[in-house]
C-alpha cells in the first residue's frame, strides 16, 4: 500500500529516506527549513574560495553504493571518489609529524622512526580493531536494532568481545607505549563527538574503518554528496521544499498524522521522518502534553555529543607543511578533554583539526592560495559559555597564532577571507541539541547501542533519522540509519 510520507528537513538522513522512500513508489514531500539540501554537510563560496562546513572524510563508501543501487542507479554517474593518501597528516608541538597511510608499510616505516617500539603494537591494534568491526557491524551498525528480532542472528558471546567495560584511553595506553601514538587512537573518539576518558573501547572500531577500510575525497568537495542525493531525490519524483519551517508535528491519539508549518499552514501525511535532532524532535516539535513528563525528561536528559568552533580561512599563500588532513595535537590531551567535557569551557591549548581540500582540488582557492577549514572540539551550549563576534574572533586569533607557531609561516598576513561558525551556529541553523554537531554522545559504556531508536516508541508514525539516532553520525551512519528506517516502516505497511 502506497502512502503519503513527510520529511521533515532535507539532511542526509531525510534525503537518503525520501529516495528510498520515492523508488518504492510512495508520494514523498520534505520540508527543509534553510534554503538549501544538505543539513550540516553543507559549504560555504566566498571571494573564490570554497569550503565544506561539515564532515570533510568519507568512509564506507559501499553504503553510498548500495544506496544508489537499490534507488536503480549507479553512484559513479553523480559522484567521484578519490583515496586520501596520507589519510591524515598529525602533528606535536615537540616537532614529530607522522603522515598515516591505508599502505601499512609506509606507515610502519615513518613509525620505526618515532616510535620503534609500537611498530609490532600498530599491526596489533588494527587486528584487534577488525574483530571489533567483525562483531559489531552486522549486528549492531547494519541492524535497525528496533525489536528483539533484530538480535536473532547476535552471537550471545559477542556482546562480551565488543570492549564495552574499558574506555578508548585505557585500551589505547595498553596496546601503546608511545605518547604519539597513543593521541593518534584516542582522537578516534571524536569522530563521533565523544570523550576517549569516557567512550567505551567499542569506539576504537572507528580505526578499522578509516585505517583499513579507507578515507575517501569526493570531487568538488564533500557538498557534492548533497547535491547528488537531492538530484537522486528530484529524478525520483521527491518535492523538496525549501525555507519551510516545521512548528508542530501533528498527532491524533497518539500518531503522527502530519505537520504544522510556522505560517499557520498545516499539511497531512501518512507517515512523518524527522531528520531533526531527536531530542529536539520530541521536545520541541512534539506538542506539550502529548509525550507523559517522565518521557520527555528521558529524552531531555540524553547526553549531546561536544559541538564546535570552526574557522575558514581563505589565504594567498600555499602551506607546504599542509597535507589534506592536518591535526594539530594539544599537549595535554586528557586536560583538553577535561576543559571540553567536565568544566563545559574551551580548551586553553586546543587540539586543531585543518581540512585544506585545495590540497587536492586546487580550483578551491584562487591564485594558488589555500583553503583552510579549521575545526576545535567545543562544548555544547550551556549558560556558562555564551558566543558572539568578539568571542569568536578571540578564540580564532588563539588558533591563529597556535598554527604559526606550529609552522605555518604568515598564516595571519595571508587571510584574505575569514569566516567563525559557533556551537550557537550549530543550534540556530539545525536546531541541533544545544549545538551538539555530532548528534548523541558515546560516553556511556552502551550508549553507542541505546541512540534514539529510528521508530518512535512514543508516537505512531513516526520515524527518525540522522545522527543523533541510531546507529550514530558520520555520513554512512546517517545512511544508514535512513535505511533502518525505511526497513522497520515498510515492516509496518507489510503488516497492514
């Protein structure tokens, strides 16, 4: 039975569900409130310069390609891949630099030189990593985990051997005995906005994916995904209407029965996908009443994963010491993420994260310059830590002045655009909560696996996606959690 479905924002998640969704055969409409397709993965073009605004590393591109096919067509006629090679360049403030490579010989080479004595432990850690991939991506990644069936094929015994007791740093400090290599894993954590002091060692899988699975650029920068599933979405027959703000989702005894649009205008659906934050969802977007208190204390009380502080900067100068990928590491790494995660302030000597795509696409950044997007890890909003211009401004000029003392030789004098997007940003674009850019945090030991769920259990009719549900963020998580919603709806309509 054909219905009428309703998305509420035009992310990667809502898009991916309204192709899906559109080939099936239903009638899809998405409601997004900015004025163009793609959530937080979006860009920015100024004076010549281009930059992605949000993720800048592509993984697992057999879920794009899946994605594509089941939709009857092929990805490579919308987009092209290119390997990342080194896939991250890294970088101490005593001097060392280590460029690691998916070519393990190469990275061993470059690790004989800085840390002997971990070569043997790096093959090690990528082993155990893998067996932590193998026991998690089939039965918790790749399910929709929204009953008890879902578990049927779950080896008992694995849910003791995916590490879930012990945390990325005290996993990581047992495998290695180098304070380099130790930073380089328990960054990993952050991938998905998460503490490696508090995020169980399950996160570590993280480094099968990009270190042995591969990181990947997309041509043109990362926008172009977005571009290519609002194309996929357009050809399959989807309305994308932009600058459409949702209100109110509407219910009826307890079902989604449509939307209530800011102007006064109602629309009904069948069926609503929310790509909005799940919590913002049940508490904003939810009327009051609906939800019983105890419920949506529940929901209030998820934990954000940390936001952050990002700059583009446009230059005139070309930085050899740049790679694509650049981290810039703090000296003291648990403080940082003390400062970040406990006394909810800004990290005084900061881990820095550059993205420099010019790197590759040298149409990035006119007259040979370089475009810079620059990312620190923050905390999400509290009342404790405001943000306007001068604050803004304040912390660039901070991370300026660190970049040059770590080699980058007249960054300051070569700016010629300069753009800040702060965690008040982050909520006021995409309503994300309290400016979390990563969805929910992973800093319980199963909070990877209790995400929102991609069905409500509150409301009928009503479906979430994106990365503050489950399985997590990252483009090919919120891919996928579009598909384990439309796995668990069309379950639904099948019972009907």
């Amino acid at each position: 039975m054909k219905k009428t479905v309703g998305i509420i924002g035009a992310g990667i998640g809502g898009l991916t569900a309204a192709a899906r969704l559109a080939s099936e055969g239903h009638s899809v409409t998405v409601w997004e409130r900015n004025a163009k397709a793609g959530g937080k993965m979006n860009e920015v073009v100024k004076n010549g310069y281009r930059f992605d605004t949000g993720p800048s590393l592509f993984t697992m591109p057999f879920v794009l390609e899946e994605l594509f096919e089941s939709c009857g067509r092929n990805y490579t006629d919308y987009l092209t891949l290119e390997p990342v090679d080194p896939l991250c360049r890294y970088n101490w403030q005593d001097g060392t630099t280590f460029d690691c490579s998916t070519d393990l010989q190469k990275t061993l080479g470059q690790i004989s030189e800085f840390a002997p004595g971990d070569a043997e432990a790096y093959v090690r850690f990528l082993g155990y990593s893998a067996d932590l991939y193998e026991k998690t991506a089939e039965t918790f990644i790749m399910n929709p985990l929204q009953t008890v069936m879902d578990l049927r094929n779950l080896k008992k015994s694995d849910i003791f051997k995916i590490d879930a007791f012990p945390t990325v740093s005290t996993r990581v400090d047992k495998f290695f005995e180098s304070p380099h290599l130790r930073q380089v894993f328990k960054r990993f954590a952050t991938y998905n906005g998460s503490s490696p002091y508090l995020a169980p060692a399950t996160i570590n899988v993280i480094a099968y994916v990009e270190l042995c699975l591969g990181g990947y650029y997309v041509k043109g920068g990362l926008y172009s995904i977005s571009r290519a599933l609002e194309k996929l979405c357009t050809e399959l027959g989807v309305d994308i209407q932009y600058n459409v703000d949702i209100k109110t989702i509407l219910t009826e005894d307890k079902k989604a029965v449509g939307v209530a649009f800011n102007s006064g205008e109602t629309a009904r659906a069948d069926v609503i996908f929310s790509n909005s934050d799940a919590t913002f969802t049940y508490t904003d977007l939810i009327e009051k009443g609906v939800l019983k208190k105890k419920q949506v204390n529940k929901i209030s009380a998820i934990e954000p994963s940390c936001s952050g502080f990002v700059m583009m900067l446009g230059t005139d100068k070309k930085f050899d010491k740049l790679k694509h990928h650049n981290i810039f590491f703090s000296r003291d790494y648990e403080k940082e993420f003390s400062e970040i995660f406990h006394r909810k302030m800004l990290p005084e000597d900061p881990t820095i994260y550059v993205a420099n795509t010019s790197a590759t696409d040298t149409n990035h950044a006119p007259n040979g310059g370089s475009n810079l997007f620059i990312l620190i890890n923050a905390p999400y909003l509290t009342e404790k830590l405001g943000w306007d211009e001068a604050r803004c401004k304040e912390y660039g000029d901070l991370i300026i002045h660190k970049l040059e003392n770590f080699g980058l030789d007249g960054l300051s004098e070569s700016i010629k655009v300069r753009e800040h997007i702060s965690p008040q940003d982050f909520y006021d674009t995409y309503r994300s909560n309290r400016g979390s850019i990563y969805g929910t945090s992973s800093n319980q030991q199963l909070s990877a696996f209790m995400r929102p769920r991609n069905k409500s259990p509150y409301i009928d009719n009503l479906y979430l996606v994106g990365g503050s549900t489950h399985p997590g963020g990252g483009i090919p998580l919120v891919m996928m959690s579009a598909r384990h919603a439309v796995t668990i709806f069309n379950r639904q309509v099948d019972k009907s």
